[in-house]
C-alpha cells in the first residue's frame, strides 16, 4: 500500500471508526461467541501474496466485531472505565507515523521532552507536591508506564534496590538472598492483584494487611504489622497503598499511613489508577491528602481522562531511586547529552523501547482543557449517584460500601449464591454488561459508569435490567 | 471533538501521514536540538479550556517535528530498524477506536482470538518447532509482548520458578533466598543489556560468557561454565542466547548450545529480536537451527517485518511454565470460559492490560503477504552487501565481523580514538545517523539498513558522507 492509497484507505477508516463508535449502541456490549470462534473464520496460516484492502477491510465485520466486548458502549458496566477519545486516537495516528523508539533522549528527543512536560502539567493539574515535578529544583519526576501492574513492579524493585543498600550497609556480608529472605513489602487485603504480583516477581514477602470496614488500611494495622515484623528480625520497607480500589473503591488512609512510613523507613507508593483521574477536581483532591510522604505515585489516565491505553502515569520524589534499579548502559546507546538536562527514559521502566505516548496525552490536555476534563469526571460521578439512588429506593437491595466516584457495588439482600445467579443472568442476558467483586467473603455486583457516552437514560435502562433478572431471580428462589 | 469533526481531522491527519512519510527525506535524520529546547515553546501549564484542533495542529511542526529523530528517514543507519507501514497503522487506528482491555478471553474475545491465531501464522511463517503453535496437541502457544526485554524478563521469571520448585523438592527446607543465591545463568558477554538487567529485576546471579571471534556463544564454553558453577554448588538453570546481537548482528551456536541446556536441565530462552525476522526466507533458516531445543522464543516483528512498534513475539514449549510463574486470580477477572480453549494472556506477561495488536500483524500480514515482507528482507540484505563492498574497495576501512543481514560493522584501520571522531564528525554532520558500538575493545561504527524505503542511491549517499569525513579525519590526523 502506497501513500496514495494510505490516503483512500485512511479516510475509509476514519468513517468507519467514527461510525463505530457514533454507532455504537446498536452492539451488545458483551459478545455472544465461545472460546475458539474465530479460529474458525480464518485461514490457518498466512497468505503469500498481498491481499487486497477489500478483502481485509471486509473481515472486520465478519471476524472481530462479533467477539468484541464493546468497552464504549454505554451499556458496559464492567470492570473499570478504559479511555478513549478522538483527540487521543489522532495523537497514537502521529505517534505511530513517526514511530520513533524513545528510549534515549537522542533517539528521539521530543518525545523525551513533551512527556516530561506532560508529566509536568498532569501533576500540576492534580495539585501533586511540587517535589514531584521536573520543573523544581530537586530530583523528581515522572515517567509514562504502560500500565499501573508496571508501576506497581518499578516501584517495588527501586525500593527493593535501596532497601538493600541499607542493609548492606549494616551487614556488608550477608548475601542477596539472605537480604531477600528479610525483607517485606505491605499492601492491604483489597489491593488490586497486580500488587501481590509484583513481590512473586521481587520475590519479597509481601503482607496482604486488613483493611478497616470501609475498606481502607489504616495506620494502626500498618504500625502493629511493622513492629510484630521487626520483632521478628525482618526489614520492613514497602508499602503499596490504593487509592480506589478495584473490588469497591475503597480509599487507604494515607494520611495515617504515610508519616508512619517516613518514620519506619518504608517506601510508600500510592496506586491510584482509577480514582486519580478524578482528583483533577478540587472536591475530590481530598482523596490523595497525605499523597505526600509517598516515594512514588501513579494513576491512569488511560482509564478516566479520555487518553486511550496505555498510559499509567507515574512520578518519583527521587528519580534516581529509579535508575539505580535499573541502570545498565551498552555503548550503542549512550549519547553526548546523556545525563544532563533530560532523562533517558529507559532506565525508568521494564522496556527498553517506548511509544511517543506523550502526543496522545497533549492532544487529549489541549483539545478538552482541564474543565472539559472535570466535567467528564462530575458527570460520571452524578451517573454513580443516580444508579445508587435506584438501588437503594428498592428494598429487595443494598448498596455495598461507600459510593464516592464512578463505581456503585451492590447486591439482592441475601447470601452470596443469589448474587451470583443474578450476576449470572445479567450478563447471560447481554443487554447490559457488569463484572462482581467479593471482599471479605461477601459477594456483590459492581455498576461502573465506563463509557463517556454514558448518559442518565443509560442508567436508568441498566437499572431496568438489573430489576428485571432481579425479579426472576426472585421468581425461581421463591419456588 | 465530536464524530463529526472527527471526520474531518481524522482526513487531515491521514494526508499530513501520507505528506510526512513520503517526503520524510526533506527532513534530517537526526535533530539539531539541545536537551530542554521544548519546554521553552509550550506553556508550563494545561490549558483550563479546550483549545482549537487548528491551534493543536499547528504545533505539530512547530514544536514536536524540530525534535524528531526521523527513524523512518532513508538516511537513518543508527540502531537496527523499527517497523511502520501504511496497513500497521490501519491496524493501530482500528484497535484504538475498539479499545478494548483484553487482559481475559472475555474482557474481548476477538483481542485474544485474533493474537492466538497471528502466533501460530507467525511461527509457521519462521518454520517454528511445531511444539510451538497452539494449534498442536502440546502445551505450546505463543503472545505479543511490549518489547524483547519484557519476553527476556518473563522467560527468566518462568524458568526460576520451575528452578525453585525443582530445588524445593530435593531441599524442602530451602529459604526462597537461599535458593535465589544458589541460581545462575548464563548469557553472552554480546547479548543485549537487557539479558543482564533482567537477572537484576529477578535477583539472580548472572554470568556474561565469553564468546568465540565471530562473536559466537559456543557449547564448550557453556559446558565448562556449568561445571564450574555446579563444583561451587550453585545450580545453573537458564540460558538466554541470542540470534542477530545489537553490537554487531553474531549468533549464539544453537545447535552446540541446545542439548546442553536439554541435558543439564536448563531453559534456554532465544532472543532473536532483530535476526528473527529474516528467518522468514528460506535461505536464513538456518540460523534457528537448534531453536527445537529452547523452551521460550522471541523476536520482534516491529523490528524488521513492517509492524509498528509495539510487538515482540514470544512462544513458549510449555505455556502453564509461564502461567505459573504470574498467576494470581481475583474474582473480578474470573469469567465463565476460563481456563478452556483460549488463554487469558493477562498470565503471560508483567502488564495486566493490552492493546489490540494482533490487528496491525494480522493486516500487515495479509497486505504484504509472506512473499511481500521476504522481499523487504532480501532487498535490505543486498543493500547491507552493498555498503560491505563500498567499505571494502576503500583500503583505509575494514569490516567488522561478518555481513550476514541488514547490518554492516566497519572501521577506519586504526586505534579507537580515530573511530570515536569519524563517528562524531558523521553524527555532527547530521545528513545520515548512525551509533557506534564496541566489543571486547574494539570500538566500531554500524551502519543499519533501516527504513524500509531505502534504496541502493541511499547506501551509496550514506557512504559518501563517511568517506567524506573520514578524509576530513585523515587530514586531521596527519597534521
């Protein structure tokens, strides 16, 4: 395909997304296909010759929207909000026609810089501690992982690596593995999967602490955990607190975690993945106070700022304590500029090679402004309260914990087996899609407002689904 | 920015890719800027209310385009090639507008479907073990990672967990640190650095083998690292050997390398990053031979086989080795299918998350088709010949190593230093761009055969600008 037929061919796609997405209420958020269906459809094995742009195009239809879960559609409760947006999706079109590799600042520089603005402007947007941002004069900063599992991982091994630098420090004989064999890492009960993941890839104990019944950890628990850990000769020095948690948007209390970690000596990096978007508003900004005393911070824009996947965002009081864990520098990537004014990304993360993701972000910033941002945010949020007000005016259910943000858990008044079979038939139904949750041994459903498209009407229609199995539900128990 | 105005600005992207692309020599290769040049030409804040797509537009050329390193520039040599091409971003486009999150089978079927099916076409495209495909009865089965480093990295973390559960059985009452410290690898002193950093992230000890002149890792000399380590009582248990280095484009001896690793029980991972795309031509098969032998494999198909970064390609023997190693399980990523004929591919990899990228391979293979992207390989390989002979003909230079591939090694017969300032004074020129790299002393300059539009007048340009310069060197020196 040449440029003249990237012209005709471009344009056609552009119509069809923007028919895609305009159009998209009439799919079902949620496929109707079993594991294996699209083996079916195709050849099983590449062609040898170039087909034509017909053909291929043709097949989008044919082959994948059937087995897509159509995230954008605004009947698509599950799981958390992923972004997307048409400024977003003209920045990846520049990212991907320059298609650069940013891993040094010389391989191409503007996609060093523009993220390291953009980083800049998104914690300034956040009202993040000015220790954060590149602009001052200490030695912070951010950086776009992919997503919030890499953030999670970077910063368990920057703090594993500083950790046993002091501990080398005082035992200069003891072996990695026996350094290892001390340390550990905390994250509460309800913290997202990835966490827990991140000390098997570290391989550090890591403590899954109680939270509170709101759902939070609290101070106490961390100090009590802390002092029984040491008693045990152990070397406590991580902690991951979440702000908003992926099972019920719970809130760990950071102002009560984080002076105890500066205390005790523990890196505190805080995930807020989800519910960082919505500290761009000012009556929100509450939700990260003791953000702080953390070492390091991330949250998505990906997820509810309009920015399509990836895009994790991530800061560092003390950029250094990240390259150190990482730093290995061949020759045939050093560069005269190295180490002056700009970072060389690669050392802050898992891959050496990156997108210019940055782009995506800076159109999304520009073409929506940080108002157009936050209204995104307060209507959602109004959506959440609409649905929990439809919840709670029917007496067969509960509202499960808080609702604060985007997120209403919920669940048929009655034991777990009921929920599940609700949850079951929802999603059997395919009107509407949700995904449930269980903590602490109680299962429920979880209504998240995903698409930006979502509008009152949505609500009250998914509503409607949810009574209606309810109803059946009931139906089939009362037999 | 509505579907409406999407329309239109999506048009005017297109033709401004079509317009950069197709007069991307009108640009050099590689930016006169210096660290920190952008933060001068953007606000230091988010605007607080949207701004014109006119206004964003616009600074496409003012801000970003003055910082690019033009990778797609037929003037461009440094590094090895990165993948782009009118249907990849097609494909890019597509998976942007769906964005969908396909860390399970069912958070989007046709995400998972469409990627198993690309991997067993790839893998039948480079005449992979068919131990490999998911398609057989075995275990195989293959996933698109970010880049090469993350498949080094979670082929490592697989093989230490079989390690340890291999090392627990005999010594139950082994500590997790004690077994960490009586691990090591093996790689060659020319593998990539991120082979050593993944042995950092995993805490193992890793040992850099020494290679033969060609720059080969050979079975002797792993078998006698082996015994060595195994007399100390360590206990050796991966291998990341490599096809086609980053320094000078050597290969490991598989087939020597391999039933070592069968017979002392260790994995061996093969990272084939940059070779592995030409292993689609018959007549470079052979440089897998031995692959039978691995128990993981990648390479990257946003290298050298037009698909835009990213896309690393990754196969496994055995794919529960990997699932083991990562899995964790919560109720909000649990689905009805699990488990069943399709993988949930969040298991295979560090990040939870993943684009929809099988759609820009499955495009790029259907509109080239395997004959297309052979031609690309031979024609990049008779352009790489062709700056051998020119570099030949000239008795003041000398190769490097051998041509294999796309890449020539050379230098100017003489100490370092002398090549240290030809490849400055090429770089400072700023008409072609290309790194240096050094082994076991020898400092050397690369030349690349990189974007995919080169023809044989940019190889005889590119050769003319290096004798250029090094008369200017000669002259200087003999002063």
């Amino acid at each position: 395909m040449d440029g003249e037929e990237f012209r005709i061919r471009g344009r056609e796609m552009i119509d069809y997304i923007t028919e895609y997405l305009d159009g998209i209420t009439s799919r079902p958020p949620y496929p109707k296909v079993s594991p294996g269906y699209l083996r079916e459809l195709i050849p099983d094995q590449a062609p040898r010759m170039g087909e034509s742009w017909a053909a291929v195009k043709a097949d989008i239809e044919r082959v994948i929207m059937p087995g897509v879960t159509h995230w954008h559609n605004p009947h698509f409760h599950a799981y958390y909000p992923t972004g997307n947006s048409y400024p977003a999706i003209l920045g990846d079109m520049l990212s991907d026609a320059i298609a650069c590799i940013g891993f040094t600042w010389a391989s191409s520089p503007a996609c060093t810089e523009l993220e390291v603005s953009m980083m800049d402007w998104i914690a300034k947007m956040l009202q993040l501690p000015r220790e954060f941002l590149f602009s001052e004069e200490g030695k912070g900063g951010g950086v776009i992982q992919g997503t919030a599992s890499e953030a999670t991982l970077v910063a368990l091994l920057s703090a594993r690596t500083a950790a046993m630098h002091k501990l080398r420090e005082h035992k200069p004989d003891m072996t990695q593995g026996q350094m290892l064999d001390k340390l550990v890492a905390y994250t509460s009960e309800e913290a997202h999967s990835s966490v827990e993941r991140s000390s098997l890839i570290g391989m550090v104990q890591m403590r899954l602490l109680q939270t509170d019944a709101k759902g939070a950890l609290r101070g106490v628990t961390l100090e009590s955990a802390i002092k029984e850990d040491r008693e045990k000769g152990l070397f406590p020095f991580f902690l991951c607190a979440t702000v908003g948690t992926t099972s019920r948007c719970s809130f760990d209390n950071l102002a009560e975690l984080g002076p105890i970690c500066t205390q005790e000596g523990l890196w505190m990096h805080v995930d807020a993945a989800y519910a960082g978007s919505a500290c761009i508003c000012p009556e929100f900004r509450h939700l990260l106070d003791g953000v702080e005393h953390s070492m390091s911070f991330n949250f998505n824009p990906h997820k509810w700022m309009r920015v399509n996947f990836d895009c994790s965002t991530m800061w560092f009081k003390d950029r250094y304590s990240v390259t150190e864990a990482f730093e290995v520098d061949p020759l045939y990537l050093k560069h005269d500029h190295q180490g002056k004014a700009m970072p060389d990304y690669r050392h802050w993360h898992i891959p050496l090679g990156r997108r210019f993701r940055s782009l995506k972000v800076w159109f999304v910033l520009r073409m929506f402004g940080v108002s157009g941002l936050q209204q995104q945010i307060r209507k959602d949020v109004l959506l959440a309260h609409q649905f929990e007000r439809l919840v709670l005016a029917d007496p067969r259910f509960e509202i499960f914990g808080e609702v604060v943000l985007g997120l209403v858990c919920f669940r048929f008044k009655g034991d777990n087996a009921i929920n599940e079979r609700l949850n079951k038939m929802i999603n059997d139904d395919r009107r509407i899609h949700i995904t449930p949750s269980a903590v602490k041994g109680t299962y429920f459903l979880r209504f998240a407002v995903c698409a930006s498209s979502t509008q009152g009407a949505d609500v009250t229609y998914a509503w409607s689904v949810v009574k209606e199995m309810a109803d059946k539900v009931a139906a089939s128990t009362a037999k």
